[in-house]
C-alpha cells in the first residue's frame, strides 16, 4: 500500500555494504515542507553510490541526550517463528539495552510494542496480523501512543504494506537491526516530524558478529548461537533468499567459539548452532584460509548437487563443530537447520566419535518423490537422499532423524504423495514437521508454476503424511525405546506438573522429551558414586548381587537442579515423547564410558539390566519408609 506522503531518504550510521542504494525510507505527513535527515554522521550518498563506505560496521554511539531521550522508552518484545528469530530477538535486546531502552515483562508498560515475525507460510503472517489489530484496538485509546514495530522476515516481504490502516509505525527488516535505536529514537522524539519508518535492506556481510546477545531467560540452561546467515539454494517453494537474503555468509571461526566458551562459563549446558543453511557454514576470512590453507569442501555424496561453487581453504562446518565440542566434554553440541547435501563423511564420523555432540539429526526431505523434488530445485533425488540416510545409519547407529514435508506442492499427483508416504514408512523418523503447501510471492514457484493442488486435496495429504509419522514413530519407539537407560539434560518442573503429580522434564540426546516423577519438594535422585559402584561390581563379577546390601542401602540421595545430566529409565512413550524414572545423576563423560546407551552390544544390554534391578532394589528399600509416589 502507497502512502500520499513524501519521501526523504536517510543516510544513518549503517557501514555495511548492502543489497541497494538506500539504507532507510522515514515516512512523514504531506504537509511537512523540508526534508528531516537522520543526523549527519560523516556519510555522503556517494558512499553508498560508490560502494566505498567502510566494510566493518562500528558500534553505533549517540550523545549524551540521545541515550537521555532512549532511556525513557521501555519496550516489548514478542517473538514468532523458528529459532533463528529467537537469536535475533537476541540481538535486538542487546542493541537497545546498549542505547538506554528498558525491556518490561507487559506489552501494558511498554511504550515501544515490537514483534518479531516469520514469513515461511501464509499461517505464520495471519498471526502476526491478528496481533498487530489486536495491539491497536487494545491500546487506541491509551494515554500515550505506543510505538508498534514489526521487525524479520515479514517486515523484509511485505515492506511498506505493514503500514496500511494504521497498524505500524516501524518496519525494520533481519539485517537491518543496527538501524532499530536510532529510528525509535527519531519515532519517538517530541521535535520529530517522523511518523513512519523503515529499513529492510538486505546485507552481503551482516552477521552480528560483534553483538553479544542478550537471552531473555539468563537462567536457561540451553542457548542459541547463530553462525550462518542466507540461503543461496533458493528452493523453489522457499522465501527464505527474499527474507533472509539469498548470499550465504559466515561468521567468523573465532568469534563463535568466543561466544559459546562464554556461554558455558555462565552456566549454558548446551548450544545449538544456528542458520538458515547451518551446515554450509564456511569461514572464508583471511585468517581462516592462513590457519587452513588446505581443506576442501565435499557434499554427502555423489547423488547431490550444488547451485553454488565453494572454492577450498578455510574454516568449514565439521571443524566448527569440532572446535565447539572441544571447549568442554560436558557441553552438549547440537545444530539446525541443515540442508542434506551438506552431510560430508568426515562430519558424520566426528558426531559418532564425540559423546557430546548429539546423536540428532534434521534432515529435511520435503518430499519422498524425485519427480517433486526436481520441481522444488531441491539438488537430489529419493535415491541419494536413501544412500544418505543408510550413510548416517550405519555412522552413527544411535541416531535419531527428523524431517520436514510439504504437502500438496505445484502439480504433485497422487502417486507422488505415495512416494512421500513409503519414504516416511521406509526411514521411520523420530520426529517431523508436515505442512500443506503455501504459495509464497517471488519465489521460483510463484513466477513459473501453478498452485493447483485444491485445498482439500492438500488438507487430505497432510492428514495422511502426519497419520503415517504418528503410526511408525509410536511402533518405533516402543522398540527401541522402552526399557532403555538414557541420559538427560534435565531442563526444570514440567508444565505438566502441579501439586500432588510434581513430575520434570529433559531432553535426551536424541533430542527427545521425557518426563519423570519428582518429590513435591524437589526432584531427587542417587548421586554418581551409585552408578560407579555398582557398575564396578556389574563389571567384576557380571551381576549386581555380588553389591553388598548394605551398600546399596548406604547410597544417599541428591537434589537435582535444571543442568545437571541424569539418567533416566524409559518406562512408557506417547509418540515422539517419553516417560521415565530417575536412576541417578550422571555425567556426559561417566555415561559414554559406561556403554549404557548401546542396544547393540550384549555386554551392554546386561550391564543397563543389572544396572535396572540394582537401582529397583534400592528403591525397594526406600519404598519400605515411605511409599514412591506414582507418576501421574
């Protein structure tokens, strides 16, 4: 939507080289007379013409009364999507408690109201378009306007049409959040004859590599690090190169393993890297390619192809990975969102060898027929994909895979959904994320195919790709899950959980959610000498009753607290969840020198059964004091 209004363009405090000529658009009254600039910071527009304006953006500096003004504007941030908008958020936060702005818990306290949105499907804007009147009509009649921004991949798509009846007064785009102070900043000045603003520039070089992110919940004991910005595969269902930008960079090698030391060192028990393409990472600075002259970039096999050439030197995804994994045995390593065609061997065999990186792999099929997947300029067929998934089967046996589908894509006819179908039966994955087809503008797909596919006919699809995942997940995880020892990252109390049925959660290293019964008080379990006496006892003698009684009744039980590693016997599973019983606490390192998670292994198996009946006993023993409460 075009607004009657004239049109200044701002040159602001943004050093980078960008996809465009203009930086910022400031949207004022027609009745304005002259122009009202951002402040001149040393920039002319022939430094943008040129492409001579500094590389390396600075951190942006205000004056004294710039930072008087910004503290006095609390804002509220909510955020929609995927876990990349997570990170950004991140990195917004810390961008203006820089400044002075002053975060509140309430959209009520908030004179500044920004939401961060996603543009994947039509779904996720008709949300973010339901808040956005939702945010007016609450808050029209206040005392005080509040400033409504509307910040990521939505602001990127729809640009200046976010601003129709009304319902926003700030658009800023994924690259553009250096930009966010200062525009608030003139938004919000007494003397500003600015009421509209916008920056949604796309960027070649932005990563935020010298913004230190700011989590909204410090005592989490998970945290994103975003490594990897763009796409350039440009699928042809996919908006993501229009939102996010269609040039793949990486940050630098250093700059994250600075991050995520510093994240341990606070207490982050486990990392997840991060981007739109994670496992194209490739560090091409300078001092990169002089550590690694020599390294090569390879796909996952011969069956994939790529739409962009990687030439050799440099930092690539494995050795992050491996450096990451090097900073402490005890720190869990997992990643998203990857693309298949960047599984090399050498990163399989490096997740099978590291007990801290997360037997958990995403592996987004999107369809199971090569037919659809060449419409969709996916870069592989059904076969190569197979050829991977039996590559990391057999690489790392204790996997769990997890996938995307889209149903109901341009022209896809009923013998190639079944093909999706015999792909999920054939891999039985872990976990799935299926969606019907959403027609996106600009993409491939919109310029040269048809949505023909009718809505019910997608609808039904769906039905049918997630009934399939549901039946095989459910039989799958009743065979390879039950009865089994598994060591969880414990996370805190449930939501489940309320007086009278307490229970916790965790994550297992298959990326799997598990529940287990906890004390009203707390949650408890026997401490790491349990599980090395006994096991020292399994292990000498092959049962657990050459353990004394007495010893086993002299074993205390400890506290356990969000971040601690624990095992966990799983007694019942409910589709991709389990649930289970506390053993004991554990350690990353105890539990792979144990051999405890093996099902392939008969000298395994019998240590996890004695391990079980030694613990069952000591249970026992409590249970003659007070009884064990029943999980609920």
């Amino acid at each position: 939507m075009m607004f009657p209004v004239r049109v200044a363009i701002a040159i602001n405090r943004c050093r980078q080289r960008r996809l465009g000529s203009f930086p910022s658009v400031l949207k004022r009254t027609a009745s304005s007379q002259s122009s009202k600039l951002i402040p001149e910071d040393g920039l002319t527009l022939n430094d943008f013409v040129s492409g001579s304006a500094t590389k390396n953006h600075e951190p942006t500096t205000h004056s004294t009364s710039d930072n008087a003004a910004s503290s006095r504007l609390s804002f509220h941030l909510k955020t929609y999507g995927c876990q990349m908008n997570v990170s950004d958020s991140d990195i917004v936060r810390a961008l203006l408690l820089e400044q002075g702005f002053r975060e509140v818990p309430e959209e009520s306290q908030a004179q500044v109201l920004l939401t961060n949105t996603c543009a994947i499907r039509e779904g996720a804007e008709e949300k973010v378009w339901h808040r956005m009147r939702e945010l007016r009509g609450r808050f029209a009649r206040k005392k005080g306007k509040k400033l409504v921004g509307v910040l990521g991949c939505m602001a990127e798509r729809l640009k200046e049409d976010l601003f129709q009846d009304g319902l926003a007064d700030l658009v800023v785009g994924p690259d553009a959040y250096r930009d966010l102070p200062r525009l608030l900043q003139d938004l919000a000045s007494e003397t500003s004859q600015v009421e509209k603003a916008v920056s949604v520039q796309l960027s070649m070089e932005e990563t935020y590599a010298d913004i230190t992110p700011v989590r909204r919940n410090t005592d989490d004991v998970s945290a994103f690090v975003s490594i990897q910005r763009g796409c350039s595969n440009r699928c042809s269902f996919c908006i993501v190169p229009f939102t996010r930008g269609g040039v793949e960079r990486s940050r630098p090698f250093q700059s994250v393993i600075s991050e995520v030391q510093a994240l341990y060192d606070e207490g982050v028990k486990e990392v997840t890297l991060l981007g739109q393409n994670v496992n194209s990472y490739h560090d091409q600075s300078e001092t990169a390619i002089a550590m690694m002259p020599d390294s090569d970039y390879t796909m996952s096999n011969q069956g994939f192809k790529s739409r962009i050439r990687r030439r050799g030197g440099g930092y690539f995804f494995a050795d992050l990975v491996e450096a990451v994994s090097n900073i402490s045995p005890e720190l869990r390593v997992r990643f998203t969102s990857p693309h298949p065609k960047d599984y090399p061997p050498e990163l399989l065999s490096l997740m099978a060898e590291k007990p801290n990186v997360c037997k958990s792999l995403h592996m987004p099929a999107q369809s199971g027929s090569s037919s659809v997947l060449k419409r969709m300029r996916r870069g592989y067929t059904r076969e190569a994909y197979l050829d991977l998934i039996s590559d990391v089967q057999a690489t790392i046996p204790e996997v769990a895979i997890s996938s995307d589908f889209i149903s109901g894509f341009c022209d896809e006819t009923e013998g190639e959904h079944q093909d999706t179908l015999s792909l999920m039966e054939k891999v039985r994955y872990d976990q799935a994320f299926m969606f019907a087809y959403s027609l996106r503008e600009k993409t491939h797909a919109h310029r040269t195919m048809q949505d023909n596919i009718p809505q019910e006919i997608k609808l039904r699809r769906l039905r049918e790709v997630i009934d399939t995942f549901r039946y095989h997940v459910q039989r799958k995880n009743e065979e390879v899950e039950l009865g089994r020892l598994r060591l969880v990252l414990v996370e805190g109390e449930s939501k489940r959980s309320k007086p009278g049925n307490r229970s916790w959660s965790g994550r297992t290293d298959q990326n799997k959610r598990i529940l287990f019964p906890s004390d009203e008080e707390a949650c408890t379990s026997y401490s790491e000498r349990a599980l090395h006496q006994i096991l020292g006892h399994v292990n000498a003698s092959g049962s657990h009753h050459a353990l004394p009684r007495g010893d086993l009744d002299s074993m205390t039980r400890v506290d356990l607290k969000s971040g601690d590693y624990a095992i966990c016997e799983v007694t019942e599973v409910k589709g991709h969840g389990l649930r289970g019983r506390l053993l004991c606490r554990s350690s990353i390192q105890q539990f792979a020198e144990s051999g405890l998670d093996s099902i392939f292994d008969d000298a395994a198996r019998e240590r996890a059964r004695c391990l079980k009946e030694a613990f069952n006993l000591m249970d026992d023993g409590l249970a003659s004091e007070s009884p064990r409460q029943a999980f609920p």
